[in-house]
DNA sequence: CGATTTAATCCACTTTATGGACTTAATATG
DNA sequence: CATATTAAGTCCATAAAGTGGATTAAATCG
C-alpha cells in the first residue's frame, strides 16, 4: 500500500526528489531545481541548505544558466562524506569497495579465496576481516559508511542464503554470522544493478551474466524487476531444446548446458577461460565452433526472454565479456531471424564494461541509491 | 522521476490512500482507517466527508470493532455514482461493459461482428454506437462515466493500435476514430488485470490467454509488468523446440505452433473449438493426443517463463479455459519435471473464472482503479 | 552608469495535518 | 437502574511545510 504522506514525510520526499535531481542534472543551481522540480525557490533553497550541512551536496561555483542576470552557484553531489560498501562472494574469490556518494569508487580489495572448500562460517570471517579492513581505511579518508550490501552467488530470501549450490551453502542465515548490519542480494540482480549505475548503458536492459551458471538480471525504467519471490532471471534454466542434455536442474536442454562456462569449455575440450580465449584468439577451429553453438544456444534462449519480458537491449558481462567478439555475431544472427517480423527492432546485444566487477559495485551502489531516494534519515541521524 | 509533493498533492495522495483503504478493508469505520493509514481521527474524519460528498462512499450502518464501547459507523465504496465503460474489440465480437466503484458489473453487450471484413472505420463506428448505448443507459441508472478503456487484439503505443494481424489493422489511432476519449491497451494485459481484479486470484500471477495467438500478463504485486516497450508477455513465440515448424513470426517451434488454437484444432483434425470439446468429452484417443501434446509444450514454454519471470501462480484463460481438463496434467507434469529441484514449489496452475470477458472486465476495471488510486481529480471536477 | 535580467533570500500567508479536549453512544458494573 | 468505562467521531487551537511576492545581489547590455 502506498504510505498517507504527513508533514514530516512530505519533507523527507521532498529532499529525496531534490537530491535526486542534484544527482541526475549535475551541477545545478537552486533555481533550475526549483524549476524542474515545481517547487519554489525559498524551498529548494532551504533544502539545498540541509544537504550541504549534512554534507551530501557541495556548492561548485558559478553557473551560468541564460545570457543575462546573476549567475547561479551550482551545487552537485559531494563524496567527501557519505559513501556505502559493496561486499562480494563469489566462488574463488571475496571482494570488497567503498564507493562514495558520487559514485566514484574509492577502495577496492580482492581477495583470492577458494570458498568451496571452506565451511561458511570460515568464508564469512575471511569476509568480515575484510570489511572492516575497508571500513577502516574508508573512515580514514572522512568518509563514513551508510550502510552495506552483500552479493551471493544464489537466491536469497531477506537475510537467508537460501541455496548456493556452487559454493555449496543451504540455508545460511549471513545477519547472523556477519559482525555487522548487511543487505543480502544475488549475485546476478546486483550485478545488473551494477551495469545501470556504474555502466554506460541506458535505463532497460538484460544483463546476462555468465558464470558457471548463467544468471540475468532484468532492469526496466531504472527499477530491477524480481518476480513474485525474487527468483526471476534464471536465464540459464530457460529450455534451449526440449530434449537436450540433462541439467543439473532436473530438466533436459536448458542454455547452461550450451553456454555455462563448464558446458562450454567441455565442447572446446580445454580447462579454463585463459586458455580458450588463447585458442580463440589463434583462430583454433574447435573453440571457434564450440563459440559458435553456445551463441546460438544463448541466441535461442534470448529470443524466448525477449519475447516474455521486453527488454531494451541486452548486456553480457562475465565470461561472455571476454567472448564477446565470437559470441556476439551468432547470438545475434539468431535472434534476429527469430525476432524479425514481430518487433520493429530487435534488441542491441552489447558487453559489459564493468565484467566481474559488476556485482561488487552494484552492492555498493544500492545502498548510495537508498541514501539518495531518502535522504532524510541521513539527515536526522547526524542531527541533535 | 517521483514528483515533489505539495500541499495540494499531500491531500490528493492521502485521499487515496484512504479511499483505497477502504476498498482493500472493507466496510470499516473511519477510527480502523486512522489506525491502518497513520492518520489522525481528524484528517480521515475529513475525508471521509468529502468522498462521501462526491459518491464514492456511503455509510454502511454500525460496525462493532471491539466488544465496549461507542460502535463506529461503518464505510464502504459505494456503486451509486461513479461507473467506467470497458470495450473490446476482437475477431468476431465486439463488447462493452458498465462497472460500478464497487467492481460490480452494471451493464454488458456483446455484439458478435466479422471485423476482420470490416474496414477499422467501420469497426470502430459499431463500438462507438454500443459504447453510445452503454453510456445513455448508465446515466438513466444514475451513474456518471469516469472515463473508458478500450482493448485490442495487438500491441499497442499510446493512441495507436501498432498491429493487430487478426483484425488486419496497421497503424490505426483509435482516438482520432472514436467520437469520445479512450485509453487503449493490449487485449491480454488487460484480460490478466480483469483476472487480478474480478477473478479470484491474489496479486502475483500470469495469466495465459490462449486465443488463436497465444498472450500473457504477468502481474506481480498486483502490477502489471509491460517491459521496456510494451511488447512484454507474447508466450506465444517463446521457443518450445529450436527446429521446429515456422511461425508466422519468422521464428520455428514456437509455443503458438503446438498450443496455438489453430495448431490444436489441426493437430486434432477438426474445425472449431466446440467440436473438439465434444470430441475430448467422448474420449476420441486423436482429440486427446493432440492436447497432450500441446499441454506438453505449453508446459516446456512455461517452464522458460518461470525460470525468467517467478511468477506466484499460473491462470489459464481464453481457449484453455474449457479445455482445462485435458491440458492441465500434461503441462503440469511437464513443469514438475522440468523445475523440480531449482524452486521449493512449482507453481500451481488454475483456470480462469472470466474465460473471454476478462479483457472488457479489466478495460473497465482499469479506471476504476485510477479513480480509486487518484479521487482528487474527481473531486474537483463536481466542486465549484 | 543606469536599466535589465536572473539568482537567492526574506517574510507574511495559506494549506494541511496534528493532538488534545469534547461529545456521543454503546457496554459493563455495582 | 444509575453510573463508570470504553471507543467513535468532531471541534479547535497549533504546528509543520510549502507558497508567492518583495527584496537584495550579481551579472550583462546599451
């Protein structure tokens, strides 16, 4: 249910739509922020005021917005206070940034770790170690942490790591064995998230993340959509030939068996990404052929997510970042003589900038998107 | 971007939020809609009056909360005043239907027409007249129109109907026909939010609409998901079998080609929807075979939109509707199979109450559900 | 240098919600 | 049966927040 507005959340919304303008139009002067938002001046100027005192807006000098008349001073959004931490999980390794409130990245740490091996007790202590390294070296610099996200490699149910078969974990509760407050999230959605705020691409795609499994996270309008019990996106489960190999999901066909980062370097006939990219590179037939298929494959699975869920463009990040150049052509070839006649353009199949990062920086980035959307607790908690 | 709020604004939202407390809650006393909304006595008190006032509510008599004290008046939606026109326009019927605040459907024509001979001109002219029809009898009963949404068999932008292969229409605006305002939208969008809000499913499901395409809406918290253009839901081409027969979208194997009406009645031998009842209910083994088959396959398509979309519960509408009973299991077994070991249950697949009035329904329903969600606006218009 | 234009602030005012006091209408209790 | 208790609904003075016009500030133009 919508929430009845009073008057101390009016204000609250209020600066959250303020705020989110300083964020969107950059460098701004109060009057064109008045203009945009339909507020008046001597409001947006009170606010404006609030947000520098908190630290979360600066002024930025002059700006000139007609020919004539005084020249605004310009305020944009300021990283020498707030910021937020983005932790990862993954397979092989644990990650960790501070990304301050513009969205600049201010630390980044990986560590090196083979988490299958180890019991998630283990894995969550190298990872506390690891965030409060970071959480250290951040207040070193005047920042101070508003909050944090986890992403893990599996579904997720509020604080509960409901399964995550390739790190081997069934139902851990993380709230509890974390020395401190985090938000839990796949893997897969914050990597899409990640895409959005730290990408270069616009507000609706899918963003195809290939790991072991294949994982997509679907963005429309600036919002990540999670289906009714946040299990949407499951790309890689999507039946590719109903008679296909059997999947370690119970069905038969389905795209991880074509294009998984195992499937795929078993058709190949070589043990790591490394090397078939070599292979690929050297223009060896094999590979070649084995890359072939899997765009297909993907191509085919693509073609069923376009036509359920519309998607703006299609990113692909993970291993599919480094293939990109011989996967791209036949997924694309495929969809196209799929798609032709139902829609006037079939979607763009772009890489990701960002790669295995994506996560990492979308955890972070959720949690600077909250401080932004409301920046009024923010406000209240550093006040007397 | 989320607007400022104004003062104006505060009160047009928390007018909403209390009217669309009262339609979730019931006849409720308006001490429970301070309770439940946050607001004061006094402010909901207020409101009350005003929506009263305007005819959107009436006292229902007395209402005991607890077991002392003064009974509250009881207040509920009231029918007596606010209504909106649904229409529809399809293969060979049109429909225009009269519903109430309180969802009651007050009035209904179906007009059966061969509008794929017709020219959209004339098409449009004979729903203007039953639109016409509705109108003049729902103000003899009193009822003041709110406004009117109109569906159509394709996809559609704004005011313009893009594509409608089954009526042969290309790039038809609606508005520029019609002598009144509509709002138009997709026939199958509108039939899952028919489901939503006159069926008796909750708030997270995809409602399957079979007719000779194959649609679906997906609602999800009770939205609907359109996707980044519109075009999201078309179950009908998501890819069953990479290999098998064209498709009038360009594609092979797609859903529509196994589970299609046309595809069912051929692979039954037969020539009409009613013919294959009966020969399903005298248990003839071809008729039976062949919704096996196409149960499988709506299954194996399924399972791809679980995988990519979660949704709560599966609604199947239109065509399958009656035939139900003989596609159920095979689709579900399919599903069962197919997502077993991935999602704790697989969802459940029921059958619409609502069969082919759904999208007049939900075209209806549709504005009444703003009005419900925006009553500021039809406040005004009855103020000085 | 004065006129004009635009930015930002100041201040009296309006809108809306608040919260406690009051009235009303039931049941519980002695 | 009279009185206490409880909860619903209304009244009214007050507070919070935004409005809009006046004012001051800082530029460019002629």
């Amino acid at each position: 249910m919508t929430q009845a507005v009073r008057h101390d959340s009016m204000r609250a919304r209020n600066l959250g739509v303020v705020l989110g303008e300083v964020r969107r139009s950059g460098p701004i002067t109060r009057a064109a922020l008045a203009e945009i938002t339909g507020l008046t001046k001597t409001t947006v100027s009170k606010m404006v005021g609030d947000l520098i005192e908190a630290g979360m807006v600066a002024e930025s000098g002059a700006l000139r917005d007609g020919e004539r008349g005084r020249p605004g001073t310009a305020v944009a959004l300021s990283g020498r206070r707030v910021a937020a931490l983005g932790l990862e999980i993954n397979v092989d390794y644990l990650s960790a940034c501070v990304v301050d409130l513009t969205l600049a990245v201010r630390l980044r740490y990986t560590q090196a770790v083979d988490n299958r091996r180890a019991s998630p007790v283990e894995t969550l202590s190298h990872l506390e170690e690891l965030a409060h390294r970071a959480v250290e070296e951040a207040r070193g610099e005047g920042l101070s942490i508003a909050g944090s996200t986890l992403a893990v490699p599996g579904p997720v149910d509020g604080g509960l790591v409901h399964a995550a078969p390739n790190l081997g974990w069934h139902d851990v509760r993380v709230s509890d064995l974390l020395g401190f407050p985090v938000e839990l999230d796949n893997e897969a959605n914050l990597a899409a998230l990640g895409e959005l705020w730290f990408g270069s691409v616009p507000g609706d795609f899918l963003h195809v993340s290939g790991e072991i499994g294949v994982g997509a996270g679907l963005v429309v309008g600036g919002t990540l959509f999670r289906g009714a019990r946040g299990l949407a996106g499951e790309l890689g489960h999507v039946v590719v030939s109903p008679d296909g190999p059997a999947c370690r999901c119970g069905g038969r066909g389905c795209l991880e068996q074509y294009a998984g980062q195992d499937a795929l370097l078993r058709a190949a006939g070589l043990a790591g990404v490394p090397e078939l990219l070599a292979h690929l590179q050297a223009g060896e037939r094999g590979s070649l052929e084995a890359c072939q298929r899997a765009g297909q494959a993907l191509g085919v699975a693509l073609t069923s997510a376009v036509h359920l869920m519309d998607p703006g463009t299609i990113v692909l990040g993970g291993v599919f970042a480094p293939l990109f150049p011989w996967i791209r052509d036949p997924a694309h070839e495929t969809m196209t003589s799929r798609l032709g006649v139902m829609r006037r353009a079939v979607p763009e199949l772009t890489v990701s900038r960002l790669g295995g990062d994506a996560a990492t920086l979308g955890a972070a980035g959720q949690v600077i998107h909250r401080v932004i959307a409301n920046p009024w607790s923010h406000l209240a908690t550093t006040r007397p």
